[in-house]
C-alpha cells in the first residue's frame, strides 16, 4: 500500500483488518511522512491485553499501489512497536 504524507509518500505492507475497530500506524512511518501527531488518553483493549493512557494519534491517507484508490484515515494510533509474532512474515506475490 501507499501512505501518503504531507509531501512525501512511503509503499510499505500493511493489514487491512476488517473487523479492527481502529487503526494504528508505526511511529517511524509518522515521523517520515511529517505527520501531525496528537495525544489523548484513550483505552486500547486488545486480544491479550488492556490498558488506558495517553496515546498518539494522526491523520493520514493510504492507498493501493495501482494510485487509484485513496481514502482517509482518522485518529490512527501511532505506536513504536506494531504487535505480530517472531515469525510472522509480510505477503509475497505468491500469497
């Protein structure tokens, strides 16, 4: 996919989860791309965990790699560690 910034773009893989109810987003692909980053306490419940706390968000937008398909992303979680397990591995062509 692509995410777009201010003035710059990055294509990296991502997870599209349909049953997510938010979004989250690598702190350093934020940094890269510029984005304004906001803080609000929230609570993040997740399959082994819950916790409450300040987090950061942004706003953003991503894409296909095609460039034709763009949507908006609001109030995404920015976060330095994105949770996947040791051997996890990103899709290939052949997936």
């Amino acid at each position: 996919m692509i995410v777009y910034g201010k003035n710059k773009v990055i294509k990296c893989y991502g997870l599209l989860d349909g049953g997510a109810t938010r979004s989250v987003l690598k702190s350093k692909i934020a940094t890269e791309l510029g984005l304004d980053v906001y803080s609000r306490n929230t609570k993040v419940i997740t399959l082994d965990s819950n916790s409450t706390g300040k987090r950061e968000f942004a706003d953003f937008e991503l894409g296909n790699l095609e460039g034709n398909y763009k949507t908006k992303v609001k109030g995404a979680i920015v976060d330095r560690e994105i949770l996947t397990l040791e051997n996890d591995t990103p899709p290939r062509n052949e997936d």
